[in-house]
C-alpha cells in the first residue's frame, strides 16, 4: 500500500532544482504567464522537477487522502526580488516570475491550469491579497473570517484542485488557511442528513468574485457520486436550502466541517495544493496593515480532464469563458 503523503519539505538540492526550472520556464520574457507557450514550457518542465516532488504529487492525485490537503514546503519564492504586496482589486500576474512558474509547472501535474473569464480577469495566476476597504467582504480581497467552500461549486466546470502558494505571511502571523474534508466530516452526519445532502434541494450562486455572472441556477444536490467517497459542492454564504429538511441536513453539514476543520498557517514558499472535490475551504480573519509587506498568497486552478470543458474554452485555450 502507498503511504499517504500530507506535508512535503523539499532539501536543499530539490530547492535548487526547482528553482532552476523555474528560471527557466521564465526564459522568454516576452511570453506572458497566460500564453500557451508559458504553459507548454512549464508543462516540459514539470518532467524535469526532482522525483520526490514529483511523486508526491502524482499520489496526491490519484488519492488526496483524509484530509484532502497536500502540503509542499521550500518551494521557491525568488523572496529579494518580490516587490511591494500588490493592493488593488482583482490583482493578478501577467509578467514571468519564479513563483507564477513554480504555480504552473506544478498544476500541469495534476491536469492543466484553468481560469475563469468572469473572475480576475481569466488570469492563471492571481494575487490572493487585502485591498484597502474591502475588510469586510468574502472574497479574496477581504481580511475578516473567510467561511467555508469550494472554489467556484456553481459552475459546471470547477476546479479539481486549488494551489495557494505563499509569498509572504500576514505581519502577525495570524492568518490561517482552514479546511475540512468530507471524508471526515461524512461520518459525523447522520443517514437522515446524508440522503438529504444527496437530494437536489439547493442553490448554489456565484461568488461576489464572478460580479458578471448572475445566471438562474437550476436545483442542485450538495453531495454527488459514490456514496462511500462522494463529491461536495457547496459554499457557505452562496449556497441556500430549498426545503426545511435540506435546510436542517446543511446545518448538520456545518457543525461537522467546525468540528473536523485543520488550520494551516503559511509561510513563505509553502504551497497548499487542496482536492477541491472533497475539501472545502477558508481562512481565519487577520489585521492587515497596507505598508506594502502584507500577506501575499498566489492562487492557480487546475482541471485534472480538461477536455470536459472543450465547449467552454475557445480555441481550446485554458480560460473558461462561460
């Protein structure tokens, strides 16, 4: 039997190696993070990363285990060269750097790197930071308790799995990336709340991050797949019960995400690779001070079968734009 891998710290030569490889994706300046040819150099270059890497991230994708977490620490940052923490809505990076190389080569492992028109502007690396004003909001650009979810659960399309690399911590190292797997919160609930959730009786509406997507969403069951090892979808402020009885087994649901939730707190180059199909997601609130060294996570998105979404993609690129 394989051992379940749940944290991955890189020595002193794979953190070379990396590093290497990722100066190298980052060769031609000329090619935006976006460009097929940044991806199709990364994805050459994942072949080439260190084979304990490597190899952990192949396990982790063919089973994310009980926590549905992996965490890899040491990776590279490039941290004398980064500048001020970024400030303004919907920041994303577009130029060619070490950690937007490392984002990319690594979710070319586990499928290929995705984005969202509607959200950050289709970038494939985006800048998870505090905008000045926006304290209170539940996004990405927020510092109060971010509540629990999967990324972007509306969609018919979301994302397999969810990469956060840190680049720089919070000043006072308070902010903590929470998560709870459904494998074991499932055992918490009981029969009568587990069919329910299997039941297509709740809406799921888009993030405030996707402003200009405002659809109608049909009914939709929070728990899908083997009952055994199911999927969820779900997100705490954007997913609304249809009927008292699914209203109860979502509550339920709740408490035992509260009860089973793991929080990690990151440090530069840690990287949170999360199965976004059986883990859901937050963070604890945190106090930033906007004098250009607050927290700064990179986030990509990664679908392990892209070729589910070939009707959403045009010119088979890597943005879904509907």
């Amino acid at each position: 039997m394989i051992e379940e891998i749940a944290d991955l710290a890189l020595g002193p030569a794979e953190v070379t190696e990396v590093d290497r490889l990722a100066r190298g994706v980052c060769a031609d300046g000329r090619d935006p993070v976006d460009s097929p040819e940044w991806v199709a150099r990364a994805r050459y270059n994942w072949d080439e990363l260190p084979l304990g890497l490597r190899r952990g991230v192949r396990e982790f994708r063919r089973h994310s285990g009980p926590r549905g977490l992996l965490i890899l620490h040491g990776l590279p940052v490039d941290e004398p060269m980064l500048p001020a923490t970024p400030s303004t809505p919907d920041s994303v990076q577009r130029s060619a750097t070490v950690p937007a190389a490392v984002l990319t080569m690594l979710a070319c492992g586990l499928g290929d790197p995705a984005a969202y028109l509607a959200e950050k502007s289709g970038a494939l690396v985006q800048d998870v930071v505090p905008v000045r004003g926006k304290e209170s909001f539940s996004g990405n650009a927020g510092s109060v308790l971010l509540t629990f979810h999967n990324e972007n659960a509306f969609h018919r399309h979301e994302p397999d799995y969810v990469l956060l690399l840190c680049l720089r911590a919070d000043h006072d190292r308070s902010a903590g990336l929470r998560t709870a797997c459904l494998r074991e919160a499932l055992p918490l609930l009981t029969a009568a709340s587990r069919e329910v959730l299997f039941a297509p009786e709740f809406i799921t509406a888009p993030p405030p991050s996707f402003p200009s997507d405002k659809g109608i969403r049909a009914p939709q069951p929070i728990l899908s797949g083997a009952v055994e090892d199911p999927d969820v979808r779900m997100a705490t402020i954007a997913t609304t019960a249809l009927t008292p009885r699914a209203e109860a087994a979502l509550a339920e649901f709740g408490r035992a995400c509260n009860t089973v939730a793991r929080i990690t707190r990151l440090v530069p180059g840690d990287m949170a690779i999360l199965d976004n199909r059986v883990t859901v997601h937050g963070r604890t609130a945190f106090r930033p001070r906007y004098d250009g060294a607050d927290r700064w996570v990179q986030r990509t998105f990664a679908i392990a079968d892209l070729r589910s979404s070939r009707d959403h993609r045009p010119h088979d690129g890597y943005v879904l734009t509907r």
